[in-house]
C-alpha cells in the first residue's frame, strides 16, 4: 500500500483546481469487551480515507468541491479527484472564503508511515480485570484504542503529518442482578499504561455499597457534588458553543447587548476554561484540520496553527472561535476550536474532602441523554444514571431514585461554590466524540432536579 505521504503528492499532482487540499487518514482500532463478568469479544480493524477539496476561483468567489472516500491504493485516488473537480464546478461561492495558508517548510515527520495498533494495547488492564472477574459483582465493560496518522498537503505548500492516539476504558457494575444497583466508572488514556486498575474497581464496589440502602427523594433543588466526569460532560456542550459568530449575530449564550459578552465575569470563582494541543496526555493536533466549514472552523483555514485557547481566564469570559472570515468581518482575532478541554484553578479538594463538608446533598456520579434545549441560555436536560447517592452529615448514606434534570454550564460555572483540584476523567454521555478532558469536582449549592424519572 502506498505510503499516505505519496499519496496525498499523487493526488496534488493530479488536481486541475485551481487550489486543492488533501487529507489522508489511516486509521487502526482495537476494542476489548466484557459482559456478566466474562470476556465477550475483542478485535481490530484498519481503514484508509482520503477527502479531496477542490477550489475553483472565479470572479465571483471561491467554489469548493469536497469529496471523502476509502482509499486502498494510488490508483483510486484519481476518481476521488475528479470527482471532488466535478463538485467545485456546481458549487455556490464559499461565505468564509479567504486565500489558502501558505506552507513555507514540512514536517520532520512527513515521510514517516502510519502508527497502528491491536488488542496488545489492552495487556495492562487484564490482570486487573481477571481480578474482578472473581468478584461477587457482575461486571460490564468496554475498553477501546484508535490511532489515527494523518497527512495533510495542499497545493500552497503545507505539509503536515499528525498521529492521534486516543483510548477509554468504561466499567459498569451490578449488584443484584439486572435490575438491581447499579455503578460506572470510566478512565481516558493515551495508551493504557496509566490506568490503574485497583483503584477503579475500589471506586465502582464502594458506590456498589453505598446503594444497599435506597432512599426515594422528591424534585427540588438540592446541594449537589458533580464528580469531574459530570463535570466533563456538563462543559463539553459550553465549549462547542463558543463560535463567535453566534454570539456576534446574538443566536448564542455568548451574545451581549451590542456584541459579545468577551470580558464579562461568568464564574463565580477564579477558574480558566483552556482548549490546549500540548496538554500532556490530551494532546491534538497544532493546526487546523477540516472537512466542512462551520460558524467555528472553515476549511480554508486548513494549516493554520492551533495553539492554547484560555475560554475563560479567572472566571472571564476571554475568547471566542472564529474562522479567518469571521474575524475580519467582526475585527476579532483568528482562533481555532478545540479538541480538548481543561477546567482549572480550583483548590486542591477531591471528592471525598467535598463529601466530608457537605451537610446534607447529593452526589451525581453520572449523567446521559443530554440534549440542548434553549441555546439563548445553553439550557440542556438531561438524566442521572448509574448512581446518585444522598449525603448526609459528612457521609455518604444512601443511594436515591434517578431525576430529570435542566441546567446551563454557563449558569452553574455561575453559581458553583466550590471547585476542587483538576484531574485527567472520562466524559460518558459525549466518550464517542470527544475524550480528551481534564476537569475538577465542583459544588452546586442549588442543582435543579426538575423531575423523578422511572430510569434504572
């Protein structure tokens, strides 16, 4: 198989557009799977795709052709573009047109091939799991490793290769058959060389123990510890509201009276909200890589450098994403989404050291079904799930019926009275699109459980 390097020259050298953009991604996964406390499946599987976009400029603009398909060998690369040279031709003129990024050196690692992988990946968590094998609990679980090596080429000169990494490990625990008490837990990794196994399954029998006693709970607002996997999940949907035409045109959370809110105080407390490719063991790649344009990311900004993005800076609101288009168009300044994200500057308490100073609360170890209900306020809703547990006098007493709950990011940011110390989690409703989080405990004095819900 031609190396991907080859093929995106190949596929340049064979463009008739006026400007081209090649992306070639080759991608190998691996999964593990276990259910009632025995392994169930494991594999691995390769793909090769290629996505071709084609410029034609004209006097009336740029018309962009794009074109994603499999890719096995030189030879299929030609129809993908003509086909996406096809497409330019009936295409409309690009809104977010602008000239594509010049590209004046290339990567060191250009020529290198593809970094693979397969279900070796997995040899540090089966000991551990064996381990809990033989426990009295049942257990249910997914474990899973991509990694994906990217070329990218355009005919303006960049020249960028990126390896990304990613992998999840998701236990679930029952206690009680089917339907009895239930428990997740979840870690992200690189490589799965730093997850310990011991303590995970520690934390998922404890919350199995708090659930022997059940205590039904009415809907109300209450004093809730969210963990940082709820955390995780709670500012995702913040982070992919942050398009600052959105907020510039007032369809967003982010719009004030006569523009952004940029500069206005959102959390009560000190904390920064950072998208950051270097960050150790969440990184990204350093440039924009695109195959559709969106309020936040346009294809034509497609090798422009990608660097850290505080959101929010000691509580302030502090960027927003816009395009190159968007940015001259508002006078803002040239800055790429993310594809991490990092809540710090809180204190150096876990969970327990929060339990331990709560009176009487709640502890929400787990959330899912999120949904966007009012983007004017990012108001979503959403249930529990797997886990709530009432706290009382410094201790966890009781696990308790599940809710409906409705709550924004920015207004709990808002309210929060206390946020603890900033560690590596595993989101587990958004996991299938975006792992790479770190994030804190944090208190909400008054969390809105809007309804009871019948959920197991």
């Amino acid at each position: 198989m031609i190396p991907g390097d080859r093929l995106v020259e190949t596929a340049l050298a064979a463009s008739p557009a006026d400007e081209t953009i090649v992306m070639v991604t080759d991608s190998a996964e691996a999964s593990l799977r276990w259910a009632g406390s025995s392994m169930t499946t494991n594999g691995s599987a390769r793909a090769r795709g290629a996505t071709v976009l084609a410029i034609r400029r004209t006097p009336a603009g740029a018309h962009c052709g794009v074109v994603s398909a499999p890719i096995v060998d030189a030879d299929e690369i030609g129809g993908v573009v003509a086909a996406a040279w096809a497409a330019a031709q009936q295409a409309p003129a690009a809104p977010d047109a602008m000239p594509l990024i010049d590209g004046d050196d290339t990567d060191p690692q250009w020529g290198e091939e593809a970094v693979g992988t397969d279900v070796e990946v997995f040899a540090p968590l089966l000991d551990g799991l064996a381990a809990g094998f033989d426990d009295t609990d049942a257990l249910y679980g997914f474990a899973h490793h991509q990694s994906t090596t990217m070329w990218l080429g355009t005919s303006t000169g960049v020249r960028r290769r990126w390896v990304q990494r990613d992998g999840s490990l998701e236990i679930n625990g029952k206690r009680g058959g089917l339907t009895g008490a239930s428990a997740w837990v979840g870690a992200g990794t690189v490589d799965f060389t730093d997850i310990a196994m011991d303590p995970l399954r520690a934390e998922l029998a404890r919350r199995l123990d708090w659930a022997g006693t059940r205590v039904d709970l009415p809907a109300g607002r209450y004093e809730t510890l969210l963990p940082p996997s709820v955390v995780a999940d709670l500012m995702i949907p913040l982070l992919w509201s942050l398009d600052g035409r959105g907020a510039e045109e007032g369809r967003s959370v982010w719009a004030g009276p006569g523009g952004t809110r940029l500069g206005e105080q959102i959390a009560a407390l000190p904390v920064t909200l950072t998208s950051d490719p270097a960050a150790p063991g969440l990184g990204y790649a350093p440039f924009v890589v695109t195959t559709a344009s969106t309020d936040s990311v346009s294809v034509f900004d497609t090798g422009m450098s990608a660097g850290r993005v505080d959101w929010l800076r000691d509580g302030a609101l502090h960027a927003l994403a816009y395009p190159r288009a968007a940015a001259a168009e508002f006078g803002a300044t040239p800055t790429a989404p993310g594809e991490n994200l990092l809540l710090t500057g809180g204190s150096t308490a876990d969970v327990d050291d929060m339990i331990a100073r709560t009176e009487r609360g709640l502890l929400l170890t787990t959330v899912w079904y999120l949904r966007e209900v009012d983007p004017a306020v990012l108001l979503l809703t959403g249930l529990t799930r797997d886990g709530v547990y009432l706290v009382e006098d410094g201790q966890v007493r009781a696990a308790v019926n599940n809710f409906r709950f409705n709550e924004s990011p920015v207004d709990l940011l808002g309210r929060a009275t206390e946020i603890g110390a900033t560690e590596r989690t595993l989101p587990r409703e958004w996991k299938d699109w975006f792992t790479r989080t770190a994030m804190p405990p944090v208190r909400i004095p008054d969390f809105h459980m809007s309804s009871v819900s019948a959920a197991h």
